[in-house]
C-alpha cells in the first residue's frame, strides 16, 4: 500500500491543480493549532459554474491518485461554493461574489498563508 501523502503538500498541490485550471486567488491557510476543524483550507475563485466543477473534479481526480478520498462533498448544485473535505484539507472553489461574501481569508486573518506556487523549472 502506498503511504499516504502529508497533509501539507496535499494542500500545496490541491492549489497548484486549481491554480493550472484557472481559478483565481487561490490561497492556502495553515490552522493547525487554531482549530480543530482541519489543518490546511485551499481557497479558490472560479470564474464559471462549469470552470468551478472542472477545478474539484481535477482536485478530485488527483485525490484519487494518491489514495485520498472526500469524507464530504458539497455543492455541485451550486452556482456559488463547491466544497471538497478532507479532513485535514478542506478545499473552497467560490463564485467571486460567495468569496468576497463568506471573506474567508478575514475569518481567519490570523492563519499562515502557505506559498504553494510552483517553482520555474518545475
């Protein structure tokens, strides 16, 4: 059995797959010690309804790949905020007006922002 990937890279290479499919503002805030809900939350913004499924499909698509599975999915139906949960990752792919409503990145405006963005020779 191949040994689960880490947390933290996980949450690094989820923003990287939703970064290559052209979400916008994709951030990655690291909880750990702030809450017990999840260690890493990747936020994104889509730019359609149809671009915010593809990005949690691909995210989905490379869970799969590395032995991780969603404990909860919500929001294929949505126009506004897909969410994808991990457990220790918990990825957001909003509409802009549900990211600047739900404002995120404010609620938890004490977290450490991760650098996730791919090097140039990568």
């Amino acid at each position: 059995m191949k040994p689960r990937i880490e947390p933290r890279e996980f949450a690094l290479e989820l923003a990287r797959i939703a970064a290559d499919h052209k979400a916008d503002n994709v951030v990655v805030l690291d909880l750990r010690g702030l809450t017990s809900i999840t260690d890493y939350l990747v936020l994104s913004t889509g730019t359609s309804e149809r671009q915010m499924r593809a990005v949690a499909d691909h995210v989905r698509e490379y869970a799969a790949k590395v032995g991780e599975r969603p404990y909860g999915l919500s929001g294929y139906e949505s126009e506004s905020w897909l969410l994808l949960d991990f457990v220790d990752v918990v990825v957001h792919v909003f509409s802009r007006e549900a990211r600047d409503y739900y404002d995120l990145e404010l609620l938890w405006g004490d977290a450490p922002r991760l650098a996730w963005a791919r090097s140039e020779t990568a």
